[in-house]
C-alpha cells in the first residue's frame, strides 16, 4: 500500500518570504501522480499543483513550485513572496491507479 | 461552475443516534467520493461511486456506515448507530474520471460532526 508522510506538523513564515514543506511517499508503482492540497480553516481543499511522476521537470503555479525527486520518493512544496492568505493547511497526496493517499498535513502559519 | 455542495456544514448528535450527510457534486462528474477526516490527520477514503455504482467500499464501516447515490447524482451518507469515534468532518468530492492521477478531484466544504 502506498503511504505518504508529512514530517513538519507546523511551519512558519514570514509575509514575502519563501518557505518549503516536505513530503516522502512509498509506492511500488512506476507510474503516478503526486499533488499538493492547501485546506483553509472551515473551508473546502482545493488544488495547488501536480505533478507526473514521469515528467522530469518540476511543476510550477504562480508562487508555488514542488521539488520533486522520484528516486528519493520526496516531493517538497516552495512557497515563494508568502501572503496572509497562504496560511492553511497543506496536503500531500499520492495517485496511482487508485484513488488518492493523504499525508497528515502541514498547517502554515503566516506572520504580518 | 458550481462547485460541490454538502449539508449540513456542522451537526451535534448524541451517540447511538443517526445521522445523514448530502452531497451534490459538480454537474457532470461522474465520479463521487465520500472521505473521512479526523483531526489532525489527512482524509481518508470511504467509498467511491462512478455513476450511481459503487467502485471502492473497503474502507468503510459497513456494520454502521451505508451510502447511496441514486440517479448518479446526489448522494447521502448515513452514519447508524453513531459512535464517538466517528467525530470527523467528513468531505465529499467529485471528479470527471473514474481513476488516475490525471482525475482531479474537486471538495466540498465538509460536514462537521460531533459524536457527544
């Protein structure tokens, strides 16, 4: 079965600074996908960004790109110019020819 | 585009009682999940239904847990007798595809339930 673990249970950062949350994950498939999930509080999870495992290039939204290192199963998030709004909570998933796997999440405090 | 809507968005009952929760997913997706989400931990599934036929059900508790979709649309997640253990919110999503990493899936805002 796949796992996903999210190490860091809390992040901080400062207003126009760049944070990066961590994500490792197990699979034995060659062939998936891997998503972040930014859930604010009391409000629906919506996508950041994803990214195929067999694209080499790391995927980018705006100021959200992921490091993604498939031999090492790590694919860690960069927030860059953070903003009030980015504080929530933050979801690593996996996807492989089932439905997804959710890490425990990340929650991202943003300081003024 | 509507997103995906549940109701109630928060409800307090006592255990043993029942509950249900309702969802209606985008129009046209074809695919619904039912997740459970504990505090503190990520969501997890609880079933998957493609139209109005179930996909993925090995993870729910079918001794007190039952959903439906009737019509391929809407559907309703029923919790009876309730425990205190099923506190949770639990989210609904929907997606165009059936499975892949290419099938994103779109949430709802969640029920909150509170097992007293």
């Amino acid at each position: 079965a796949q796992t996903v673990t999210q190490s860091q249970p809390e992040m901080s950062v400062q207003e126009a600074e760049t944070v990066t949350l961590s994500c490792t994950y197990d699979t034995s498939e060659s062939d998936y996908y891997l998503f972040w999930y930014k859930q604010p509080p009391s409000r629906q999870m919506i996508l950041v960004i994803r990214q195929e495992a067999y694209k080499q290039q790391n995927a980018t939204e705006n100021r959200f790109s992921v490091n993604f290192q498939k031999a090492a199963k790590s694919f860690s998030l960069k927030i860059s110019d953070s903003q009030l709004g980015d504080a929530a909570m933050y979801f690593c998933a996996y996807s492989g020819y089932s439905t997804l796997t959710f890490g425990k999440g990340t929650m991202l405090l943003v300081s003024p | 585009e509507a997103g995906v809507a549940q109701s109630p968005r928060y409800k307090i009952i006592e255990k043993r009682q029942s509950v249900a929760f309702w969802c209606n997913p985008i129009s046209g997706h074809a695919t619904l999940y039912w997740y459970q989400q504990i505090l503190g931990q990520g969501p997890k599934l609880l079933i998957q239904f493609q139209n109005n036929g179930v996909v993925d059900d090995s993870q729910l508790p079918k001794d007190r847990f039952s959903a439906e979709r009737l019509k391929g649309v809407d559907s309703t997640l029923k919790i009876q007798p309730a425990k205190l253990e099923d506190s949770a919110v639990y989210l609904c999503a929907s997606s165009l595809l059936t499975s892949g990493g290419q099938n994103i899936q779109y949430f709802g805002a969640g029920t909150r339930l509170s097992v007293l």
